[in-house]
C-alpha cells in the first residue's frame, strides 16, 4: 500500500538534497574565496616585501656612497649583497604572479640593471683605494645604472599600483557576485520549499480539509455526504473510506430517527385520540348525573358508560405499562402448567358478546385433546384477546372469525383468522412493531393505539415461541398465527392454592394518605361506605400525626407525597407500630422496581392506581404480612 509517508518521502528528499547542494555550493564557494583570497594575500605580501627590499637596497647603496671616500669596504658590502639576495629572491616570486608580459620584461631589464651595477660595484671596490679618473668613470657610470634602476622602478610600481587596483576591484566583483549566488539561492531553496508544500498540501493536507468540510456539513445536517479520496491506497484513502462508512451510518440512523419521531409525532395524535374518546362520554354521563330531571334509567346507563370508559382508559394504560416493561425487559411470567385450549375457549367465549355486536359469527376449532404447556394464563389470556380485539377491530359487519390450535412437532400453534381488511405485503413484516396499524381510517373509528400485537409478539417471545402475519393482500382478511412451545408429560397435579386467611370481619380503622384530594375523598366514601372507619391526610408529616393519634389498622398510601416520600412514611410506621400494622401502596408508579422498592420500604401490599374497589376491599381485608408469616410459620 502506498502510504502517506511514501508520498511525502519524494518531496522531503527532493527539499533535502536542494539544502544539501545549497550547502556544497556554499562551502566550495567558500573556499574558492579562501584560495583566491590567500593567493592575493600572498601577492600583495611579496609585492610589499619587494617594495621594502627595493628600499634597503636603495639606503645601502646611498649609505655606501657616502661612505666610499672614508671606509671602501666592510659592512656595508654585506648589506648590500644581502639586499640584492633578497630583491632575487623576490623577483622569481614576482614571476610567479599574474602580472602582464610587459612587467617581466621590466623585471628582466632591471635585473639585468641590477647585475650590471652589481658588476660595476666590483669594479669600483678595486679602482676605490687608487681613485683617479677611472674610479669617476666608475662612478659616473654607475650613477647613471642606478637612474635607470630607478626609472625602472617607477614602470614597475605603476604596474604594482594597477595590479593592487584590479585585485581590490575583482575581490569586490566576487564579493557581489557571491551575494547575489547566496541570495539566489536563498530564493531557489524557498521557491522549492513553497513547491514541496503545495505537494504536500495537495496529498495530506488537501484531503483533510476536504473531511473538515464535509464534517461541518453533516453537523449542520446537511446529509447524505460523501468524501473523495476512497480510492486512494494510503492512510487518507483508509480515513476516507471510514468516513463514508460513518456517514452512511449516519444517514441511515438518521433516517430510522426521522420515522421514529414520525412514528411518534402519531402516536401523540392517536393517544390524543383516544383518551379524548372516553373523556367525552365520560363528561356527558356526569352532566346527567348531576341534572335534577334525569330518570333512574338514565342514571343507570349513565353508571354502565362511566365504568366502560374507564375500563377502556384503564386497558389503554395498561398496556402502555406492558410494552414499557417487555421494552425494558421488566415483565414478570407467572408459569404453571396450564391446557392452551381451555384457556383459548374460554377467552373466545369472553369476546363473543364483543364480535356479536358488530354482528361478527366467530368460529372456535380446537384441538380434540388438551395442550399442555409451562405458561401464564393470565398472559396466553391476554394475548388471544389482543388478537380476537384486533379481528374484530378491522372485520366489518357480517365478517366471521375464526381461532384454530392444534398440536405440531412439540409446539402449539394457534391461528386467528378473520375476513376483514386484509394487509398489503410491505406491511406484514411491520404488523407487531408498536403503533403500527392496517387501515388507521378504521382504526381511529374502531379505537385502538397499535399496541395490541406489539404486546402479542413481546409476551409470545418471552414465553420462547413465534408470531407470524399472513395476508393475500387488502380486502383479502388476515391470518394471525403464534406458536408456544409444549410442555413434555402432559399435566401435573397442582396444588391448591392455600385460602386466605380471613380477614377481620367488622369494620376496621383505616387511613387515606394521598395529596390529591379527589382521589382521597372519593376513597375514603368508598370504605366508609363498605363500613371502615377512614381517616384523611394528604401529605407526609401529616400522615405520620394521624397515624399516631388514630391508631389505625390499614394504612393506604400514595408514593409520591409532599413533605417525605411514601417509602418514608412506611419506614417511620413500621418502626413504631411494628409487623402488626398493614401497609398498603397505592401508586401510579407500578412497574416492578417500584413493587420491589415498596416492599423494601415496608409496605405489605402494592395496587397500581386507578385500583378497582374489589381490590382495595380484599386488600383492607387481608392480615399485614409479617402476621402471615407468623401463622404460616
């Protein structure tokens, strides 16, 4: 694979070896500039020296012509052949420099000149000691030697003077020149820099950005969106490709968030729907209730819709509770063994007057034997109700039902079938998933939230069986079909369930805590008319005072109080008045936490609000628990 490190080895590689050259360039210019630089040195040194030399020379010779009439011979002879030894030794490394043709000619002119006189000098050393006319041609002779010494001199220092001129002007011409190559290059190695960073802005840094982008795109929900790059074989190729995996992720859970907020936004409509349903006739049977002119029959049937309506308000609660509780996985099975087809009997028998009604013929077939199974009847109950309810709800008039249930490799498999509305294929799949409906034209008329095959299909699923949705298409009817496991040996004796002990059968002092009045008030009427002697507090501390000045023998709490929790004024009760005193909750908080938390707190029973009054009187009559306990033991 090509990384991202391979891409930017070139570039890096190309940007160090245009430093490396830069480098060598500069030290090899460096040291031209030394070589240059000491070899003018070195000229100018000997050109120095020379012109020193030439000197002595010239004050030994004036010294030893002033001398010549008293000492003729002796130091200065020495000195003078030590000047001429030098000015030599000079002349060969004047040679040696880079000086036009015409200055060797010079020098070659003057040292012949110099050896003339050097000759000469000879000459009068020995014509010194006689004098005479000789020693003055000498001496004449040599005077003009050393003016034409001289004048060579001269042609010669004008060379020297120019020559010293061109190195002053040709070392400031390499100087320049070596600024300009070092800022040229300076340029070249910035230029190449700014290349090498576009390319590496172009494989690395482009990419990125470009996921930034689309980063801020889908954070504005501005989705789907995609980045480029996916084909690319190195890390950004790899980063690019999860990115689209995300974002694909992203789009599709936004999409199942989109239909669940629809999905939502209609349930609100449809629980709206139906508590407004029952409310209104609700109102209407207490307006006449209440009106002076109303007939016992009236007020009768107003009675009968009243305690339909709740019952309908009841069931649309409860099962709101069973699907939170099959969501969370808090639903509790009570199993025994129990014969699927009597409990299917008699709940078809339960709905008959329900289908009758809508003038719906239903048809039971079971098996010709019993099936056994490990289940809860209340809940194999509930879930054949669910689907005769459902049958019913999308039958129309003069329709027929069918429950079929039969035995098949091990399991029970019941059939409700119905010559109702039918369902189209792309909804079968979706049939038991919560407040989904075939015909909501229909529903809405029928009633219903879409809750009642989502619980069928929880309760069948917790009991380890199946459901299924058949449907040829719409106008066409449905078939429901579940299957629950059997049970191996068939049935068991089971015992009797021990009676309850019988609870006190006078009337008993009991106490009402709930901070809503109503629902206090309206208790309260119903145990005084049930006989009970009923005490009212609406809020925690007010409670623990009643308690202690009236001693009750029940105590029916609400949860959620004012002042201190009912879980408080459990635990404050049952440490003064010990096991002796029956604690009841009566909450609208009843899933099984909330039991469990009840019964930690102290309480012995637990009724989920809005209880029936059957319940509450069964509960008024039952021993505390910890008096149970005693007789048991």
């Amino acid at each position: 694979m090509v990384t991202v490190g391979r891409r930017l080895l070139v570039p890096t590689t190309l940007l160090a070896a245009v430093a490396c050259a830069a480098l060598a360039y500069a030290a090899w210019s460096s040291a031209q500039q030394a070589r240059t630089l000491e070899r003018d040195a070195r000229a100018v040194r000997t050109a120095i020296s020379l012109a020193f030399a030439l000197g002595d020379a010239t004050h030994e010779e004036e010294r030893w012509f002033l001398t010549l009439p008293r000492s003729p011979g002796g130091v200065q002879e020495t000195r003078l052949d030590e000047a001429g030894a030098r000015i030599a030794g000079l002349m060969r490394e004047i040679e040696a420099l880079p000086l036009p043709a015409r200055v060797g000619d010079v020098w070659r002119e003057y040292v012949e000149v110099r050896a003339a006189q050097d000759a000469l000098g000879a000459e009068i050393r020995r014509a010194a000691p006689g004098g005479g006319p000789a020693l003055e041609r000498a001496l004449e002779r040599w005077g003009l030697m050393s003016f034409r010494s001289e004048a060579l001199l001269k042609d010669v220092s004008g060379y020297y003077l120019r020559f010293l001129d061109r190195i002053v002007v040709e070392l400031q011409a390499r100087r320049a020149r070596a600024l300009w190559i070092s800022a040229a290059t300076v340029v070249v190695g910035l230029l190449a820099a700014a290349a090498l960073s576009l390319l590496a802005a172009r494989a690395v840094v482009r990419p990125l950005e470009d996921i930034a982008r689309t980063a801020e795109r889908i954070a504005e929900t501005s989705l789907p969106a995609e980045v480029a790059g996916a084909e690319r074989p190195d890390e950004i190729g790899t980063l690019s490709r999860a990115f689209n995996r995300m974002t694909g992720r992203l789009v599709s859970a936004n999409a199942r968030l989109t239909e669940i907020d629809r999905r939502k936004d209609e349930f609100l409509g449809m629980l709206s729907h139906e508590l407004r349903n029952p409310l209104a006739p609700i109102r209407s049977a207490l307006h006449l209730l209440s009106h002076p002119a109303a007939s016992p029959a009236q007020g009768r049937r107003a009675l009968q819709v009243i305690a339909r309506q709740v019952d309908h308000l009841t069931r649309i609660v409860d099962d709101l509770l069973d699907v939170t509780r099959i969501a969370r996985g808090k639903i509790e099975l009570r199993r025994e063994r129990i014969d699927l087809s009597e409990v299917i009997a008699r709940t078809a028998e339960d709905y008959r007057d329900l289908l009758d009604d809508r003038r719906i013929a239903l048809e039971v077939e079971l098996s010709a034997g019993p099936l056994w199974a490990d289940a809860d009847p209340t809940r194999v109950a509930q879930v054949v109700g669910n689907l005769l309810s459902n049958a019913a709800k999308f039958t129309p008039p003069g329709g027929r039902v069918t429950v079929r249930a039969a035995a098949r490799e091990g399991r029970a498999v019941i059939r409700v079938i119905d010559t109702g509305v039918g369902m189209p294929p792309e909804l079968l799949g979706r049939i038991f998933e919560p407040f989904v409906q075939a015909d909501r034209s229909l529903a809405r008329s029928a009633g219903g939230l879409g809750l009642g095959l989502s619980l069928v299909k929880g309760i069948v699923e917790l009991h380890g069986g199946a459901v299924e949705a058949r449907s040829a298409g719409p106008g066409t009817g449905s078939e429901l079909v579940i299957e629950l496991p059997l049970a191996a040996g068939g049935a068991e004796p089971l015992l009797a369930p021990p009676a309850a002990p019988a609870g006190a059968a006078g009337p008993r002092r009991v106490l009402v805590v709930d901070d809503n009045v109503d629902a206090a008030e309206t208790l309260a009427e119903l145990l005084r008319h049930a006989g009970h002697e009923v005490a009212i507090a609406h809020d925690g501390p007010g409670a623990l005072a009643a308690a202690r000045a009236g001693a009750p023998d029940v105590v029916l709490c609400d949860i959620g109080l004012p002042g201190m929790s009912g879980y408080d004024v459990a635990r404050a009760l049952r440490r003064e008045r010990g096991p002796g005193l029956l604690l009841v909750a009566i909450s609208g908080y009843a899933l099984p936490e909330d039991v469990h938390a009840a019964h930690e707190a102290g309480f012995d029973r637990h009724l989920a609000k809005p209880p029936r009054p059957d319940e509450v009187e069964r509960a008024v009559a039952s021993p505390p628990a910890g008096i149970r306990a005693g007789a048991g033991g």
